[in-house]
C-alpha cells in the first residue's frame, strides 16, 4: 500500500500554503484489520473517524504503533472525518493524491476550532481515544502554525497497488 498526505493551510488572506508528503504515513495492523474487514463487506471490530494532531517530540510510527505514539496531542485538535469520506476517487482540487484506487480520508477544521504552533504529526484513531487505543495510521511532517484565523485540511491517501 502506497501512502501519501496533503496537507492544506489557508491563511486569512486566502494563500493557501501546501504540503505534499509521499510514502509517510504507515497504515498499523489494526489499520490492515480494519481495511480488511471493509473489502469483507463486514462491519469493522474498530470505527477509525478521528483525526488529532502533536506537536511533540516526533515520533516515528510502526506497524504496532497505539495512539500513545503520538507526542504532545493538541487540545482541541481532534477532529471527525468528513461527511462523505472515507472515499475513492476523490475529485477535491485540492487533493493531488487521489485516485480510483486511492482511499481518501479528509480532516477540515476551521479558523476556530483550535490554535497552536509546531504541529508537526497526526493519527486516524477511534473517538475519544487513550493512550492504548488503536490507529489506522500515524504520520509526522513539517512543522507548521494554525492560528485561529487559518483554515486547515488535511487528506490522507492511501494507494491500494495489488503487487
């Protein structure tokens, strides 16, 4: 499974700032377990929905990793997927990892859903999660600032390749 993150920044005055991260974000077992039952067309054991954001120390993500993994979780960064994703094919412009054989997850909060510096790392985990819940995926990036006059999404792709 190739894996690939956009993240999108729009400032207040509409720049939008982009990061591209290809092959960073590490789908877990739980993740393959939950990708699996999916392609099974049963009801998966754990219900990924939830975004949070760090901004400690970056960890680095395996295959075993827990929501524990993530360092410094931000307050209030904790955000539901949106409506109508997970999907494939996404045609979101701002999107450029998506595809017919893409699973894409999007995350979009807005200028006041929360503020903070050095936000360098996200995980897909459960709702209200504890340090040993499980995460679909983990991933780290460059750091960068949300104020409360930012607008942030992020979309997580992952590629399905079959080999």
């Amino acid at each position: 499974m190739k894996c690939n993150v956009v993240v999108v920044l729009e400032r207040e005055n509409g720049e939008k700032l982009v990061w591209r991260y290809d092959d960073v974000n590490i789908v877990t077992d739980a993740g393959d377990q939950y990708y699996a039952q999916r392609a099974a067309g049963e009801t998966p054991s754990v219900t990924f929905n939830t975004m949070v954001l760090g901004n400690g120390t970056p960890p680095t993500f395996t295959k075993t990793s827990n929501y524990g993994t993530l360092t410094g979780p931000i307050s209030g960064s904790a955000k539901v997927v949106a409506t109508g994703y997970p999907k494939t094919n996404d045609t979101d412009p701002d999107n450029t990892g998506g595809g017919p054989n893409v699973v894409t997850w999007k995350f979009a909060w807005a200028k006041a859903d929360f503020s903070a510096t050095g936000i360098n790392q996200a995980v897909i985990t459960v709702p209200s999660p504890t340090s040993s819940s499980p995460i679909l995926t983990g991933f780290t990036m460059t750091a960068f600032d949300k104020t409360t006059n930012d607008t942030l999404t992020i979309f997580v792709n992952h590629t399905f390749q079959g080999v």
